[in-house]
C-alpha cells in the first residue's frame, strides 16, 4: 500500500502524458513541466485522483500473483530434480510461472485499471463539477449501468498481451539478477536487503520497458467511453495503434516511458523486498526439507 501511495503521481504523470494530444491543450508535454502545471492549475491532489482503487485491491492482487506464481512454481519442477531441493528452479520455468500469474492477475487488475484511469483524466478533461465528483464505486457502478460486465473488462484482451510477458521478464530478471548480485543465494536464501530493492526494482523496470508500447495502447482503449471523453474513437487494439503512429508518430508508444521506469524501480523493490522479508519472518526455523522450490529460505536463528 505504501508502494502505491508513494508511486501513484508518477502514475497519474504516466497515463496523462500517453493520451493523445489536443489541439486545445495546454498541457505540456514533459514530465516535470506537467508536475508543475497540474499543481498549479489543480492542486496537488489531482496527482492522487484514482488512487482508492488500486490502494483498496493492491494487497489481494499482489496475494494472487505471488500466490499462483508459488504454485505454479512448485508444479513446474523438474520430477528428476524433486528430492534434491539445492537446485532453484531454472529460469526459464521461473519466467513460464510468471506468465501464469501475469495472466491470472489481469483478471482483477483490468477493471480496477479502467476506474483508476478513468478518475486520473477527470480534471484533465475539466469535467463539470458534478462528474468530477465521481468516486470509484459510483463510476463503477455508473460504467456497469450502461455496459455491463463487458464495460468493466474493457482493455482486458491487451492487459493480458502486457502482462503475460511482462510478468516472465519480472521473476526470471528477479531471480537472475539477484543470483548476480549476492552468488548462491537462490539456494541459501541469505541475499541482503540492498540485493532484494536493487534486483526487485530493477526487475520492475525491465518489465515495464518490454511492454511499454502495449500499455499506451492498453490506457487508451480504456480511457475512451469515460465521462467527459469524446466517445469511441478506437475500434480496436490494432485500430489504436494504427491512428496512434499515424498522428503522432512512433515515438508515441515510448510517450511517459522515463516517469515509468522510476515508479516501477521505486514500487517494485519494496514489493520484493516486502514479500521476501515476510516469508521469512513468517517460517523463521523451517527446516530445509520444507523449503518451497521459489530458491527461498528462512533467515537462520
């Protein structure tokens, strides 16, 4: 949660700056100059607006992906290998069990997104004051009313084409770069602090990195349709990022990609670093036998 919270204006600076550009928009179209200007023309709460979705199912979305990913994990050992338990799952089972997860993830993350965004571009659309007093179940509701179901899960078909891959490069990069930074400790558990933020946060940017144009895609299919918007403009995800390039050139897909990359190194490293601490604090004098095939183990008393 604290992630969340300390991540969600550079995410509310992500969405904004990957919507098209309007003619009429005095918006700027860099990072810093759009901090100032929307703390200056909406105060500094706009940055936060959409934040009590995410902050509400971060903790079962998070349990979910980690959860499927441990299990997927464990079915995906090597028969052969079974008895050992020295030899950490390799890395490319590692990045299949990522898949996994990243795909069973979207399904509670797709809506929660499409209310998010939709709440982050009110004031940037400047909304009359009544709809621009929606919170997140009245919109919800609102969208569920008028489209049903389907509404809700717009954007899940590209949500799965982001995550699905990009959840593969965050474990397996995870689980590579934290065998480099401290050796041998996907089998001894006894990395540091400073190697889980390092490897967690970098995993997180490397995710992102691979996926990003497949999220400007993914953020302007679920912005359309919101209130205030102008309507249904993209049939498609093939149909969006074809107008996408077309107007505004290829760049467009890597438009907020710097604002990113910081979020994700900044939100990632303490959710590694969180979920690994926990685990051993929460099984402190499991013998190794018990040791789960993730490459964790207990802190030794």
């Amino acid at each position: 949660m604290a992630g969340v919270m300390a991540g969600h204006p550079l995410d509310t600076i992500r969405i904004r700056l990957q919507q098209p550009r309007l003619p009429s928009s005095s918006a700027p179209a860099s990072a810093i100059a759009l901090i100032r200007h929307i703390v200056a023309t909406e105060g500094p709460t706009a940055l936060f607006k959409g934040m009590a979705s995410p902050l509400a199912t971060i903790a079962f979305q998070n349990a979910v992906s980690f959860q499927t990913y441990a299990l997927l994990s464990r079915a995906l050992v090597d028969p052969s290998k079974q008895a050992q338990h020295q030899q950490p799952l390799s890395y490319e089972r590692v990045a299949l069990a990522g898949i996994g997860a990243g795909t069973i993830q979207t399904l509670i993350l797709s809506p929660v997104d499409l209310i998010k965004i939709r709440l982050q571009l009110q004031t940037a659309r400047r909304l009359v004051s009544v709809a621009s007093s929606l919170g997140p179940l009245t919109l919800a509701r609102d969208i569920f009313r008028k489209e049903g179901i389907r509404g809700l899960y717009r954007g899940w078909g590209i949500t799965v084409l982001r995550d699905a891959p990009s959840h593969g490069v965050y474990f397996g990069s995870y689980e590579f770069i934290r065998e480099k930074l401290h050796p041998g400790c996907r089998s001894n558990g006894q990395e540091t602090l400073l190697t889980m933020l390092t490897a967690g946060g970098l995993a997180g940017s490397l995710s992102w990195l691979c996926c990003y144009p497949l999220d400007v895609v993914k953020s302007r299919l679920q912005a359309q349709g919101g209130v205030g918007g102008s309507g249904t403009r993209y049939k498609g995800i093939i149909d969006c990022f074809q107008i996408s390039v077309r107007e505004e050139g290829f760049h467009v897909l890597f438009r907020g990609l710097g604002t990113s990359l910081a979020r994700a190194y900044l939100v990632n490293g303490a959710i590694f670093s969180a979920y690994e601490s926990t685990l051993r604090f929460l099984s402190p004098r499991s013998p190794p036998q018990s040791e789960t095939n993730l490459g964790l183990r207990p802190i030794s008393p």
